[in-house]
C-alpha cells in the first residue's frame, strides 16, 4: 500500500483541527455540543475543549482503528484485514471532516442550513464505511483463526486507555453543561 493512502486520512484529520483553530476566533460565545435526531440540542460556553472535543473523540477513534490495523495486518490475512482497518480509518477521518464542516456552518457562519447538510451527510458516511467494511471484511472474518484475534497485554492497555478516553470526550460535556 502506497504511504500517501496510509497518511491521507491523518492529513484530513489534522485538516479538522487546522481549521478550528484558523476559526477559532470567529466562533459564537456559546456553541453547540450536541445535537439529536428528535431536534434535542445542548449548548456550552466556547473553550479549547468544547471547541476541538469532536476532533479530539475521532483522533482517539483513529488511534483504536490504526492500533487495531496495525495488529491485524500482521496475520494471514493481513492485506485484506488491513484493508478493512483503512476503510474503518478513511471513513473516520471523513466524518470528523464532515462534523467540523457542520460545526463551522453553524458557529461561525450561523447558515444553519449548510450546517444541516453537513450533520446528515455525515450519516451516509458512516454508513457507507460500514457497508464498505461488511462487504470487504466478510473474507477477512471468515478466514480468521483464533490465533489471529490474539491482542498482546500493550495493546489491550493501549485500547483500554483509548476507549475510557473516548467515553470521557463523548460523555462527560453532557454531564457537566446539562443545564
């Protein structure tokens, strides 16, 4: 696999806090921080940490798939698996891209509108991700040998921490500006 399609989706996640930062300034004193499919929202006061939280919940998503691709390339199935990891990664980095984009619409241009279309183009997204993974993967989990589920302790430690660290950036902001 060529290096420039391994570095792209960290490019594009890199791309995300770039362009928060370059908005920064720009953006509303109070910001949305959630926002559900039944028109329920939750606002909190602009900070580093509310601004950069969702691309700071996809780098650690990345960090889980790039930990997992890296395992799973390594066994018998490793170009196929590997394959299956990079798709997981590319449609990671896309839908931090499309949620910066949504976010950027709606606090700093306040054109709701666009910002719509970003929030539910990120469904598709997803979801296409997935398709692409189930379609691609079914040889890959197929063909798996127990052996080759096999996580050292490190790599337990190091996805263990990821994911506390993901629930936390994803559930915390919830409890805390619950108003």
């Amino acid at each position: 696999m060529k290096p420039s399609f391994k570095i792209l989706p960290w490019l594009i996640l890199a791309f995300t806090f770039l362009a928060l930062g370059y908005f920064y300034n720009s953006i509303a004193g109070e910001i949305l921080i959630y926002r559900g499919f039944g028109g329920d929202t939750l606002f909190a006061p602009k900070s580093v940490f509310t601004v950069f939280r969702v691309p700071l919940i996809e780098l650690v998503c990345a960090a889980m798939v790039e930990v997992m691709r890296r395992r799973f390339s390594r066994s018998e199935s490793g170009q196929t698996a590997a394959c299956v990891w990079n798709i997981l990664l590319y449609t990671v980095a896309f839908k931090s891209l499309l949620q910066t984009f949504e976010f950027i619409a709606s606090s700093v241009y306040q054109a709701q509108a666009y910002a719509d279309v970003f929030f539910y183009a990120t469904i598709p997204a997803v979801a296409g991700g997935i398709f692409l993974v189930i379609i691609k993967g079914r040889d890959v989990f197929r063909n798996f040998r127990r052996e080759d589920w096999k996580i050292s302790p490190s790599e337990k430690i190091i996805l263990g921490f990821l994911l506390v660290s993901y629930l936390f950036l994803a559930f915390a902001p919830m409890f805390i500006y619950k108003s």
